[in-house]
C-alpha cells in the first residue's frame, strides 16, 4: 500500500471527518495525520468549524401536530393511487419532507459520539493523553479531586493486558469530564466518565470516522471508551470494566 502524501489526504480530509470512508482508507488517513503537522493543522480547523456549527446553530425538533399531519396527508395520498399525476408528485413532496426532518436532526447520542471522536482524536493530534501520567490507580483517582464535581472510578487493567497510561480533563457536553487513557498493543484507547441519572444499560458499539465507541450506563455514570482497536477486543476493555463496578 503506498503511502498518502498531503495532496492525497487533503482531498479525503471531508469524507473522513463525516464517517464516509471505507474503514481502509480512514485508516490510510488517520495515520497520515498523525505524522503531517500541515494536515493535522488543516483537520484540526475543520473540527473547530464543525463543532462551532454544532455548538451554535439550535437544533429544533418537528412539532408533533406537524408530524402527525404529514403522515396523514402521506396514507391520504397512497388511497389515491389511481391519480397518476397529482399523487405521486404530492406524495414524493411529502416523503422527502418527512425525510429531511428526519435526518437533519441528530439524536442526542449521535452528537455525543461525535463529541467523543473529536476529543479522543484531539488528544492523539496534541499528544494530550494525560494532565497526570501514572499506571496508579491510586495516583490517577485522588488527582480529579476538586476539579470535578464527581468522583470517577479509576481501574487497574495491566494484568488483563491493558496498562493505565493516567488521567486528564476533557470537556463534553458542555461539562468536565473525566477521561483515562489506556493502552492495547500499540492502540489507545480513550474512556470518557461523566455523570448521567440514566438506568444502567449494557455496551452499545458503534463507529464513526474510522474509530470504534463503546458506550454503556452504570451506577449513574455514563462511560464513552474510544479507540481504533477492533471492536472484540474494545469489548472485551469495555466488560471488564462492567465486571469490576
């Protein structure tokens, strides 16, 4: 596989910031990015313009009055079958409507793991892994202490084949939270705390610009791990953890 050069990764650096690349080819991009300051440099003001859009821009959800009387006129329509002309053309308008609302709101989680991506990619592109680098737990624990208005839970995976590299602040949601780093082989793996009233839930796997996220609920904590490990073994990380609450 020959290697990207800039002007390559430049023509990719869209796609890729909106999770439309073959897992290859974000892949290809990642890494380049991640020995190319310009390229990092240009990422990085296309995160900032993203997240400036997301941060500022209101979202509004459809009324439901507005909903319900799409769908009417929408099972209106398909009784009037036999008007070839007037029906279908109304119907494609009411669709595409009901589409556009759709998909032009992203749901709560959506933009939550798009948050996680962005901040556990910042933290490879700045070489921010850590405010307090430590394998202690011990050592890593009592350090968000005054700097978070909760007491995350720290954990010792090096026997398991997961070694703590230590502890930072991040900001998600528009509130501090804690973020551990560890490491698998060669890979990172970022696991964001923060928390949430929310009923325990088991893991839920998704990916996004190339990364996989585990996400679960427990003991009113919400946990984001992130990483470009594959998803058995981020599971693998994410149940461990689970077993330990």
């Amino acid at each position: 596989m020959n290697e990207m050069n800039c002007k390559d990764c430049a023509a990719w650096l869209h796609p890729y910031l909106d999770n439309e690349l073959e897992v290859e080819m974000a892949v290809r991009v990642s890494q380049h990015i991640a020995t190319c300051a310009e390229c990092k440099a240009k990422l990085a003001e296309m995160q900032a313009l993203c997240e400036g859009i997301r941060n500022h821009v209101p979202y509004h959800s459809a009324p439901e009055l507005l909903q319900r009387r799409i769908m009417s006129k929408i099972n209106r329509e398909k009784s009037f079958s036999t008007k070839k002309w007037i029906a279908p053309a109304f119907s494609a308008a009411a669709l595409a409507t009901s589409v556009i609302l759709y998909f032009a709101i992203p749901s709560g989680q959506d933009m939550l793991v798009d948050e996680v991506v962005s901040s556990h990619v910042r933290s490879l592109m700045e070489q921010h892994l850590t405010d307090v680098a430590s394998s202690d737990k011990h050592t890593v624990k009592p350090w968000f202490a005054g700097k978070i208005d909760f007491s995350p839970p720290v954990y010792d995976l090096k026997e398991q084949g997961y070694p703590l590299l230590g502890g930072r602040l991040d900001y998600i949601r528009h509130q501090n939270v804690a973020a551990l780093s560890y490491k698998r082989n060669k890979h990172i793996i970022n696991l964001f705390i923060m928390p949430n009233n929310a009923s325990d839930s088991v893991i839920h796997t998704t990916s996004k610009r190339g990364f996989n996220i585990v996400s679960w609920q427990k003991n009113n904590m919400a946990f984001e791990a992130a990483s470009d490990l594959n998803k058995q073994e981020l599971e693998a990380f994410a149940q461990m953890i689970i077993s330990q609450h």
